[in-house]
C-alpha cells in the first residue's frame, strides 16, 4: 500500500498517542510520584477525631518482605512520615498493608485493602485473620465473610466477621485504587475517604 505524503505524519502521531495510552495505564495506580490523600474520621463512643493521612509508594523493596514494594504513610499536610509499610501492585492483585500507629490500631483486626484481577464480580468466599495489637491487648482469630459487588467502574469488596462485630468495605477503581475504606468494630468505626490524588 502506498500512503500519500500527508498521511504518514498522522499515522505516526496516532502510532505515539497509543504508545503513550498504553505506557500510562501501564504504570498502574500506586505509582512512585503520586501522593493519595485521605480524610480520615474516627469514632470512638461519642467521641470523634478528624485528621489527614496521604500515601504515597516508594520505589524500592519493603524490607520485611521482598514481594512487596515500600508504602509510605504521611501525617498530611507536612507533617512528617507516619509509618512505613508495603504493597503489592501487579497483573494478578493490588494489596495494601494499612497503617497500625495510634488510633489506626483498630486496623490489625480486618482483612487488608485487596482485589484479585481480574475483578470478579457478585463473588463471595471466605478469608480468615490473626490480630494483636494494642487495640484489645489479645489475639483475636477472625473468619470473614467477604462479598464483592460491582457498580460501573466501582468495586466494593464488605467483610464481615463470623460474629457480625467486626465489618469492613472497601471501594475501588481502576484509576484511583481504594477511594474508600470503612473499619468498624461495636461503637468504634474508622473511615477513610479519598479526596485528592497529587500527581
């Protein structure tokens, strides 16, 4: 096939701009260079605290575990690094550690942040979890229930325990990871929401 003079320069521009789409979605959400910002609400009784926390992905191997790369936990704005942890980001998963310092505690009884890919909606299966941590100063062996439903490009993926105390949710895109977690256990629930991605 012969092309004309004027035809080729497109076709090479529209050949980069694909080159270009497909190198972006890629890379991946938990990228390095990108910080996500959560609001983040806590509930405890009557009492509520309100704060910032971002996370951003570190290129290098998580130290306690090579199959996962380093996750950052910011106190946000400006305020400092929180707690380091890892991640695991690749064809078959996207997985996030969740931080543990102060009232974040809570976290180290619920399922981790997780979808499988490809997502497979209307699914459900059972996950069990070990926890300590200061939160109730014992080990708790929880078995959840976990339900994944799908809404557009939105997955939410609910975990609730055997004895319905402990319940979690998780949104998630394919353009901006977890946008929402929900953590609650009796009178204590912590919620976080995202509300900026910096690139």
């Amino acid at each position: 096939m012969k092309l004309h003079h004027d035809t080729l320069p497109h076709m090479l521009a529209i050949i980069t701009l694909l080159l270009c789409c497909h190198s972006a979605s890629a890379q991946g959400i938990y990228t390095p260079g990108r910080e996500f910002v959560y609001g983040v609400v806590y509930v405890n009784g009557n009492d509520t605290t309100r704060s910032f926390i971002s996370l951003q992905a570190i290129d290098s191997v998580w130290e306690f575990d090579n199959s996962q790369r380093v996750l950052r936990y910011n106190r946000w704005p400006l305020d400092g690094v929180m707690e380091t942890t890892g991640y695991i980001e690749n064809e078959k998963t996207v997985w996030l550690h969740p931080p543990r310092s102060g009232y974040f505690a809570i976290l180290e009884y619920f399922p981790f942040p997780e979808v499988a890919l490809p997502i497979k909606c209307k699914r459900s299966y059972s996950r069990w979890f070990i926890g300590h941590i200061d939160f109730l100063d014992r080990f708790a062996i929880l078995r959840y229930r976990m339900h994944i439903e799908c809404h557009g490009d939105t997955t939410i993926i609910t975990a609730r325990s055997q004895s319905g105390r402990w319940k979690a949710t998780y949104c998630f895109t394919p353009t901006e990871g977890f946008t929402n977690m929900e953590f609650s256990f009796d009178n204590t629930t912590l919620i976080m929401t995202l509300i900026e991605i910096c690139e």
